[in-house]
C-alpha cells in the first residue's frame, strides 16, 4: 500500500475516534448545564448530588480524554496501523463512556464504573506498547 494512502487512513481512524470522543466530552457538558438550570446553581454544586456527580462525570473524563486523543495523534504520526488507532480509539471511548454512565448514576463504587476504569487503562497501556513499538521500528 502506498505510505500516503496508510498515513491518510491512519489520520482518518485518528480523527474519527477524536471526534466521538469530543462528542462524548460535549454531552457530558451538557448534562451539567441542564443539572445547573434544572437546581438554579451557577457555581459549584450547590450541594445538589446529582450535579455534583454530573461535575464529576464531566472532570473525570476531562482528565482522561485529553491524553487518549494525543495517544491516537502520537500513533498516527509515527505510522501505526489504522486498525491499532480504531482498538485505542474503540476502548478508550467505551471505556470513558461505562465509567462516566456509572458515575453519574452513584458516588458510590461499582462493577461498572470499575470496568469503565479497566478499559480505559488497558487502551492507555495499549497506546503506550504500540507508541513504543513502533518508535523503535
């Protein structure tokens, strides 16, 4: 295959997960705004558990998103096959996605918010062998 034509649909694999992953970080954002509109709280949580756990919803993946989307960028950039940027991408939003439904459902731990937190390790740890693998190669 033409190294163009890999590199483009490596790129495209990288922006498709970004995007997805970006909306998820959108729709997070919302469900805090309507939490804030539906208890009339514009800062803080106002003591308001559930907008205290959409706040937290939100924060939590804005704490992992961010670094997933430079590990697809990184993996582009050095060449990795648009099927590894899909498995990073595919578990990482899956991942973020359990963990920020379990969350906004309970404080409290859970199975769910635990294997939420699972895949999102094991797609960084993916990233991380494949970044190594092939910055050697």
């Amino acid at each position: 295959m033409d190294p163009f034509a890999a590199l483009h649909m490596a790129a495209q694999a990288a922006a498709l997960w970004s995007a997805l992953l970006l909306l998820l970080m959108l729709v997070l954002s919302l469900l805090v705004v309507r939490q804030r509109q539906t208890h009339k709280v514009e800062f803080g949580d106002g003591e308001v558990p559930s907008l205290a756990r959409a706040i937290r919803a939100f924060g939590n993946a804005a704490e992992y998103v961010p670094a997933g989307i430079g590990g697809l960028i990184a993996l582009t950039v050095v060449g990795a096959p648009p099927m590894a940027l899909h498995i990073a991408g595919a578990m990482l939003l899956l991942g973020r996605t359990i963990h920020a439904v379990a969350l906004s459902r309970s404080h409290a731990a859970s199975a769910l918010r635990a294997a939420g937190m699972l895949l999102t390790w094991l797609a960084y740890i993916f990233q991380i062998v494949a970044l190594v693998i092939f910055a050697l190669i």
